[in-house]
C-alpha cells in the first residue's frame, strides 16, 4: 500500500543529515538516534495521533521543527497544506541517490523504486508498472487472495487449539496475507519467501536510527538477486512480465527497486492495517456486523474509513525543494524538506467532516482521504490493497462472530516509533 513507503523517510532524513556531519568522521551506520521533534508524527496514542498533531494543525499548519546540524525540516500538517504540496510536481525533489556517497553501509543503488524517483524517470517507470495494477489485471489475484486468507484462518484456527484459545491475529493473519499476496504478484520462488520475510520489518523502526540501513541493503541484495534469476528464466509474476515486455531497456537496478517499492508498499502498510482495522472494528460491534453482514457497499464504505481513520503510513514521502519559496506563510529555502502528516491531514474536519477524531462508517468527507498519499507519487498498489481488505475482514468476522481482544486494548503492543504504524501482536479469542 501507499507509493506511501514512506517508511523509507528514515532514509532521506539520515542522508541529509549526513551531509552535515560526515566531516566529523561521524559512521551513519552506528547512528542510534532520531531527533526528537521528528518524533511526534511518528508516535501515537494507540491508533490516534499525538495531540500535538492537532495543536500543529490549528496553529500553524506548516511549521519548521528544531534539528541538528542547520538541517531544516518542514512539517505539514494541515489537509488542504498537504495536498497542495504533494500535487505540486515542480517545486520539489524527491530524489536522493545523489547524496549517498557509496562508501557506506547504504549506496545510491539501496535507494530505487518510484518514491525516490523524479520525472522522467518517475514516469518511464510507473508507466511500467500501471497496467498491473488497473483493476482488470488485479482481479486475477482475487482467487489467490480468497485461498490465502482461507488457509492463514485455517492456522489461526489451529494455533488457538494447540494452545490456551489465546491466538496471535498479526503472526498469523495479518502479517502472512499481505506477505504471500505480494510474493505471488512479483512472481517470487516459493523457496525464497522464508528468507525474504525475515528482511522486511526492521527497515520501518526509525528506533533503530541509522542500524536500520543493514535491513535495507540486505533486502535490496535479495532483490538484486531475484532479478538475475528472473533474467535467465522469467517466471509468471510481475518481474518476470516486466523483462518479457521491457528487455534490456530496463535494468536490474530499476526493476529491483521497483519491487523493493512494491514490496515495501503493500507488506507492513496492509499488514498494520489488518491488524489495526480488526482492533477498531471490535470496539463496537454494529461496524464489525456491517463488515461481516453487509453488502458490497457496505463493506467497501467501512474499509475506506478505516483507511482514513488508521492511516498506517504516518507521514507521506519527502520532498525536497528546488528553490526558494513562500509556502503557507513560511519562508522555504532550496534544500529545505517537506513532510506532509498523512494522520494529521486525515483528522482535519475542515476536509474529513465533523468530529473527524471518531470512526464512523456512515461518514462523507468533503475531500477524499490521503491514505495512500496524493499526486504522482500516489501508491500505486492502493486497489490492491483494498482488495485485501475487502476479503479479509468479511471473512475474519464470518469465521469467528464471537471473535474478541483477549487483553485491554492499553496492552496491545502498538508499535512506539515507526514510520508504518502498527502491532508487534495482536492477542484475541475465537
């Protein structure tokens, strides 16, 4: 979900502060810190943004947080300021490869897919990509996704037998689902998708401050890896497509990052959001039986405000600005980053109605939601990820009427600082 990986802003952050410090012989990779201002739009109070996300929106909906090292950093927390900076294609880079120097433990080649990516090659590549996931072509995976939730049900089931009827729903619902459905979208090896599960969770943990690099280059490497395989004998998943229709006119290093963004895009985002939409929708049981008993409309309404409501992906991808600027009443310098609160823009009511702090499936907003973000960087994989949730949940609830949080929800293990929010486990009976 989300051309919204936006858990890769760890990434841009530590390389512009990089700049600053590497001439102190400063080893990013040993960073074990995060600024603290940059901590508020990725903490929570369970699934609901820190207040100071509201105070920032009804302030002073652009502001500029105190950082180290003369590093300026904007922060966008208005709706309206938010869609207007991710719909502006000229002011702004979101290109990075240049200020990684190669000699680290993360390169230029660590950083690819279409988050990072500016015109044209952002267009070229998502040119690529766009005809796999118009719905015609996502419907193919529907019978996939139906088999999968069944099985991983199946193992909920079973997992709650064998022990004391206490059962992980993220082990084994919200993380496989997500997981084996992208696996089987890129076309990866049945024997690769063990290891390839061990790499995905550590590079969304701004706690791990700069570590975290290791979790990337490892991942891409397994990538890499995939591609040339892909090459000699292009299987039936979208990397083997993309080299039947592209060739050599695409490289490794493109069609690796590609998937990493796909990858990253659709594992934790879809992940946090079953296990978080399950949570909310126990809260009351009238929405958890519209979700189990409702019709198509019904269903698609409630997981539309689930995504506005939750919006795992906490704050949008960075971009940097090309020149000086006046921008909501701030004085932008070029270098300067901008990053937009997609929890902060999903609870202003000026855009998302009255009380916009409260789940309610019966909602209009006068202005679509930026779950998945907005303008050309939008996820790419957004029906994909909806498709997902339309299955599971209906499903989930079906299987298990009586389904229930088997702790308070204070005890739930909410992630603490994270750019994709969600559960380490979610504990619940059957």
């Amino acid at each position: 979900m989300l051309d919204l990986v936006t858990g890769l802003v760890r990434r841009a952050t530590s390389a512009f502060i990089a700049r600053r410090i590497q001439s102190r012989g400063i080893d990013l990779s040993r960073l074990r810190f995060i600024p603290e201002p940059t901590k508020i739009p990725l903490r929570r109070n369970g699934v609901d943004p820190l207040p100071q996300i509201k105070q920032y929106r009804e302030s002073a909906p652009m502001r500029l947080l105190p950082m180290p090292f003369d590093f300026r950093l904007w922060l966008v927390t208005g709706y309206a300021e938010a869609r207007q900076v991710l719909t502006d294609r000229t002011s702004y880079s979101n290109d990075i490869r240049h200020l990684f120097s190669g000699d680290g433990p993360s390169t230029a080649d660590d950083v690819g897919g279409l988050g990072f990516t500016d015109p044209p090659q952002h267009s070229r590549l998502r040119k690529i990509v766009t005809p796999e996931f118009t719905m015609r072509r996502l419907a193919r995976l529907e019978p996939w996704i139906d088999e999968i939730a069944d099985a991983q049900l199946d193992e909920l089931e079973k997992a709650a037998h064998v022990g004391t009827g206490v059962v992980d729903l993220a082990k084994h619902l919200a993380f496989p689902v997500p997981f084996q459905t992208i696996c089987v979208l890129l076309g990866l090896a049945y024997e690769d998708r063990e290891a390839f599960a061990t790499l995905g969770s550590a590079r969304f943990d701004a706690s791990l401050g700069g570590a975290a690099f290791g979790a990337v280059s490892a991942q891409r490497e397994f990538l890499f890896e995939a591609v040339r395989r892909q090459r000699k004998d292009p299987g039936p998943g979208l990397l083997g497509q993309i080299i039947r229709d592209q060739g050599d006119t695409i490289n490794d290093v493109d069609l690796a990052g590609l998937a990493d963004g796909i990858f990253t895009g659709g594992f934790e985002t879809t992940a946090g959001m079953i296990a978080l939409g399950t949570l909310v929708l126990l809260r009351n049981p009238e929405h958890a039986a519209l979700m189990r008993d409702g019709s198509r409309e019904d269903v698609d309404r409630v997981v539309e405000e689930l995504l506005r409501y939750l919006a795992v992906v906490q704050v949008a991808f960075p971009r940097f600005a090309k020149q000086d600027m006046d921008l909501f009443g701030q004085r932008v310098q070029a270098g300067d980053v901008i990053i937009a609160s997609l929890t902060g823009a999903n609870r202003d009511g000026a855009a998302m109605g009255d009380h916009p702090d409260v789940f309610d499936p019966a909602r209009v907003p006068a202005s679509g939601h930026l779950a998945f973000g907005h303008g050309m960087h939008r996820c790419i994989g957004a029906e994909l990820a909806r498709i997902e949730l339309r299955i599971v949940f209906p499903k989930l609830l079906r299987r298990f009427p009586t389904l229930a949080l088997a702790t308070p929800e204070a005890d739930v293990s909410f992630r603490q600082l994270s750019f994709v929010y969600g559960v380490d486990d979610l504990l619940v009976t059957l």
